[in-house]
C-alpha cells in the first residue's frame, strides 16, 4: 500500500507511525515544506520518498506532489497528517485522490444519517447562505462550531459571534459547511480504532476518553455500553477505517433536550491518529502498540478489552510547584510510565514538562495531577 504523509516532521514523536507503516511493508511517502535535514534519522529511515514543497498552504503545489506519487508508485491507499492544523487540507486531497468521487451533497447525507443513529448530539445544520447560518445561530446561540468540507477556503473552528461568522462566510460557495450548536462543559477527548467484521460493519477495536483540563492536563473517563453504542453509531458513517477523533463536551449542567449534567455531548468527528501523548495513554490503557496494529491492517485487528487508566499531566518552568520533580518521581514511582521535557512544537498546550501516569480509576488520576499540579499561589491547579 501507498501512504502520503503531509507534513511528516511535526509532531517529532509521530515518526512512530511512519516506521510503523513501514515495517508493515509499505510505501511511506512525505510532502512538506520543511528540509528533510531537518528529520531525525528514524525518520528520514522510514520514509521511501520525500518531496519538498515552498508552502504547505499552495494547494496546487502539493496537488502535483501527489500527482507525482501517482505516477511514480502508482495508486494512493490513504493520505495522512498528524498536524491538527493540515486536516482540512488532508481531507480535500483525500477526496481528490483516494475516496471515490462523492458530490458535497451525498458526503452531507451520510453525516446527517450516521448523527441521527446517535443519541445526545448537538442541533446541526447544512449550511447554504449567511441568512441560514445567521437563522441557527439566532436559535441555538454561540459559540457555535464551523466545519468545512470539500472546500479549501475554509478552517474548522469555533465561532464566537455573528461578526465572525459573516465574515468567515463571505463568498464561500453554497452548501460547503455544517454549524453544529456548541454546550457549556468540561472538553471531552474521545480516541479510538475501528475495524470491519467480515460483514463490513464497523468494529471499535479500541476507544478511550479523556477529559482536557485548562493546564494542559487530561485524565481518562469511563465510557458507557450505551455511550460506545453511541461512538460506534457516529464511526461507522463519518470515518474510514483506523484512528478516529471526537470532539466532545461533559455537560456541567443540564440541557433541555440534550442531556443531564455529567452527559457526554459529541461535537465533532474526523479520521485522524491522537496525538503521541494521548495514543500513548491509550498502549497503557490497553497494554499494546496501537501504532503497529494500526499499521498492519484491518485483517489483523481484533477487539481490545481496556485494562485500566491513564493521565498527562503538564508542568511549566515559569511556575513554582509545592512537589518537587524527585517527589513526584518517588510518589508515582510504581505507576509512572514516562516523564520528559515536551518539544517545542508542544510548549503552548502542553508546557515544559510532561509526566504521563497510570491509574485504577478516574478519582485516583485527578489525585496524582494535582500532586503534580499544585503550586504555592494557588494550593492547587
């Protein structure tokens, strides 16, 4: 099989997958705008082909990038990004180059019919003039979330008032987004693969949830059956298979209609891997490489049973903790499975330094992140 990887360089841990796809067999090929100098060796080893673009953000360049792939290895089987931010751009080329050819109103009838399977979901809409969009917003409130597809003008984010959605509007052609309705709560990181059966049904081979806190913090969370029956539901019309990510919200208090407080509340769905400290949250909690079972495909995967729980929790070098590094250390010591400075690239949501812990429940991770967390302005995060 052929894979592309935009962006293959960031973020610097994600060689994992690249090497992983690698040692499956197959073809790993790169398009970035980074020197591959740059790339640490494991990368640069993984790779079977690079090719360097001027600007990420030039959709023709990297069309004909991969239109050189094309001819030079033949049929493209998935095209991929572990940067959050190429994931529009990923999702265009995928439609141009792996999927086949579906009209923007056939991709909005299979999300519309995969959210109606699942319960406690946001008000949605199909958007097609500003007077729409501005009619929704008039009926749910803001903020409200924006997602875009088949269309290179526009991002996903969130909007936060009417100003801003007309402008972010302004000659983009009909039919090109949703508006999901967005809900007061604590962020919700829901991460997971999925497989077919032999009757290509879709198969959670795992998922986890983790609650983000405001420092750069999660935890994992218990899921339901009916909450997996729920992901399940949403998976199987709006991804392909591999990882998947879910946007989502724990309500902090009720919402007529919606759900009770506590609930968990999707927002948004898309096929790409977790980030490397979240996926490595996810091999504690299910005791595997997920990377490699990922890599060797969907004949290889069989359901995985969670075995526990996990937590990152976040430190940052312009603040004093009440527990120094070495008591943390001795504290976790026994379930403590990584700490290491974050890289660069990292800083701004995850701090200077990460610690990644594991636990018997959701109580005991909130325990340890605080242990971590603690400093002597506050008594606490």
């Amino acid at each position: 099989m052929n894979y592309i990887f935009i962006s293959p360089n960031y973020p610097a841990g994600h060689w994992r997958y690249v090497a992983a796809l690698r040692n499956a067999g197959h073809n790993v090929l790169g398009i970035g705008d980074a020197g591959d100098e740059t790339f640490s060796p494991e990368l640069r080893g993984s790779l079977t082909e690079y090719y360097r673009v001027g600007d990420l953000h030039d959709y023709d360049s990297v069309y004909r990038a991969c239109a050189y792939f094309v001819g030079r290895y033949g049929r493209i089987d998935d095209i991929e990004s572990l940067n959050w931010y190429w994931v529009d751009l990923v999702e265009t080329l995928n439609l141009e180059f792996t999927a086949p050819h579906i009209t923007v109103e056939e991709h909005y009838a299979a999300i519309a019919a995969a959210y109606s399977a699942a319960e406690k979901l946001p008000p949605f809409t199909v958007v097609s003039s500003t007077r729409k969009a501005t009619a929704f917003a008039e009926e749910h409130g803001y903020p409200l979330l924006l997602t875009p597809a088949a269309n290179k003008r526009l991002q996903r984010g969130i909007v936060h008032d009417e100003a801003e959605l007309r402008r972010r509007l302004r000659g983009v052609a009909k039919n090109s987004f949703l508006l999901y309705a967005q809900y007061s709560g604590e962020p919700v990181s829901i991460d997971g693969l999925c497989a077919p059966d032999e009757e290509d049904n879709a198969v959670l081979v795992a998922v986890c949830a983790h609650v983000c806190t405001d420092d750069g913090c999660m935890y994992a969370i218990p899921l339901s059956p009916e909450q997996r029956k729920n992901i399940l539901a949403l998976v199987e019309g709006t991804v392909a298979c591999g990882f998947f990510h879910i946007d989502a919200v724990r309500l902090e208090s009720a919402v007529k209609g919606v759900g009770h407080k506590g609930d968990i509340v999707f927002n948004d769905i898309f096929d790409a891997p977790p980030h490397e400290y979240v996926v490595d949250c996810m091999n504690i909690e299910f005791d595997c490489d997920l990377r490699e079972l990922w890599a060797k495909g969907s004949d290889r995967y069989e359901p995985l049973e969670q075995k526990g729980y996990a937590a990152i929790a976040c430190r940052r070098f312009e603040r004093s903790y009440r527990n120094a590094h070495e008591k943390v250390l001795h504290r976790l010591a026994a379930k403590l499975t990584m700490h290491t400075l974050t890289s660069e690239q990292d800083k701004a949501q995850f701090g200077d330094y990460c610690y990644i812990f594991r636990g018997e429940n959701s109580a005991e991770l909130r325990r340890g992140i605080k242990f971590i967390t603690e400093d002597f302005a506050h008594g606490g995060n």
